[in-house]
C-alpha cells in the first residue's frame, strides 16, 4: 500500500506541474535555462536533419522499418570503412599496434551492424509486397558503401565501380578504393617486409583486380602462426583479420536468411538472383589463406 500511495503522489505532483514538490530538482544540469543549450544537442547530431530522411512512398507501416534499417546499415558501412582505412594505412606505415586498435573498433561496429538485421526481421512477406513495387530497381546490392567495403575486402570489381558514374563525388571516391591495397593486402605487404615468403606477386600488383589465394601465401601464414608466442604481432594482426573476416561472412548469412525469410526464391529488386546469388556470396571466404592453413595445422 505504501507503494501504490508514493506512486500517486509523484501522479498528482505531475497533474499539478509542481514537481519539485514531489523532491525532483528544480533544474535539470544539463537543460540549465538558456534556450541555446537546450539545443545543443540535438544541433550536434543534427537530429532534425536526421529524422527527416525517413520518406516512405506507401502507407504500409513496415516501410518505415525497412527504411531505418537500411538508413543504419548505410551509417555503419561508412563507420567501418574509416576504421578498415586506418587500419590499412597503419599497415602500410608498419605500426602493427594501430591496426589492431582500428581493427578492434571495427569489430566492435561490425557487431552492430550484424544486430542491426533485427529490425527487419519482423518483416512479412505480405508486409513487404505491400511497399515492394515503391522500390523500383532499388537494391541493397546498389550501394555504393557496401561496396567500399567490398573493394577493402579484396573483392573488386572494376564494373561495380563504373556502375556509379551517375554520382561523380562517390564514384571518385569508389575509384579511389578499386585502385589503392586493400586491407588484406597491406597485410601480406607488411609480412612481404617483414622477410616472409609472401610472393612479390602479391605485394605488389594490380589492385584494381580482386585478389586471388595463393598457396605461397598461405605458407606465410602458417609461419606467423607457428610462433604463438603472445608478443608476436604479426599472429595478433591474423587473429584480428580472422575476427574481421568472421563478422562479414556473418553478416552475409544474416543477408542471405532475411531476404529467404522475406521474398524466398524471388529475384531481387535489383534484378539479381536474388538467394543464389547471396548463398555464392556468403560462401566465399574472406582472406581466404587465413581459413585454409588451418587444413594443415
């Protein structure tokens, strides 16, 4: 009884406007009482601009989840792409220790990005029929972020590229990615300099081409992983690769069981294959010697 009387009375402060009656402070610290600090915030973030890029084109509630989704996911690929960035110029200038600090805040976003499925995995498959036409061509596929991501990763794709032509400021900088080493690269090129028998082949070629295992390379790997000892950076840099390459195949099946869960075997909105296509994706392994020494070990 004692409960429910201290709730009513915190009720009836409210009803009264007389809060600081019912022992809450007379002023927030934070809200202090300058109407410029009040927006401090929110002119931050930009937090009017930002709620303002949701526009659904049909009535379907759902759409509006499916656009949030798709709105993060776009934030994280950016947030990513900078730390795969820093962690391959730190590559390239050989301070192992900032790579795996930049690798390690990328792992903590790509885990965002992998519960970020969540939001649509409530999605129907009638829900989203409801709003499927509005989307036109429209496709996940389309984006240009992902796609940074993919270049980083080694899958490039010269075609991919002059796909965006249409968006001079992000193909730039879509061209930029295709023709620079990829974080897999600035990899086998700090090991290359390192002694180790990374082929010169693969430290040096042509970028803008999706890299290819080697089996040279995978023996240079399995030497950084024949010294397991704890102060060898070069296994902590695999290591930290693998947990990379882990979350994006991850988030690959992530891709491949909601577009299953939501469409089936339709094609895509884009005019892909819609799940064989996804399946071939998440398939493909990620730096792939560091996966297949493990056969030999």
């Amino acid at each position: 009884m004692a409960t429910t009387a201290s709730y009513d009375h915190g009720r009836t402060a409210a009803r009264d406007g007389s809060a600081e009656d019912a022992g809450a402070p007379q002023t927030c610290p934070v809200l202090g009482g300058e109407e410029h600090q009040e927006h401090a915030y929110a002119d931050y973030v930009r937090a009017e601009t930002l709620l303002s890029l949701q526009q659904p084109r049909t009535g379907e509630p759902a759409e509006y989840s499916f656009i949030i989704g798709s709105q993060v996911m776009e934030l994280l690929f950016d947030l990513i792409r900078r730390h795969w960035r820093a962690a391959r110029d730190a590559l390239e200038a050989g301070d192992t220790a900032a790579a795996l600090a930049a690798l390690r805040r990328g792992t903590g976003a790509q885990d965002v990005l992998n519960e970020s499925w969540a939001l649509l995995s409530t999605l129907t498959p009638t829900e989203f029929a409801r709003f499927r036409d509005a989307l036109g061509v429209a496709s996940g596929v389309q984006s240009i972020g992902y796609r940074q991501l993919e270049f980083l990763l080694g899958n490039k794709s010269a075609g991919m590229a002059r796909a965006h032509r249409g968006l001079p400021a992000l193909h730039a900088e879509l061209e930029r990615t295709l023709a620079e080493p990829g974080l897999y690269d600035a990899a086998l090129r700090l090991l290359h300099r390192r002694g180790l028998p990374v082929p010169d082949e693969a430290a040096e070629r042509d970028w803008r081409r999706p890299y290819r295992p080697d089996p040279r390379v995978e023996r240079a790997w399995a030497e950084v992983y024949a010294d397991d000892r704890p102060d060898n950076d070069l296994l902590l840099l695999a290591e930290a690769l693998l947990d990379t390459a882990e979350r994006v195949t991850r988030w690959r099946q992530l891709h491949l069981i909601a577009v299953k869960r939501t469409i089936g075997a339709k094609p895509g909105t884009g005019g892909s294959s819609g799940l064989d296509w996804l399946a071939r994706n998440a398939e493909q392994d990620v730096f792939p010697e560091l996966w297949s020494l493990r056969n030999g070990v």
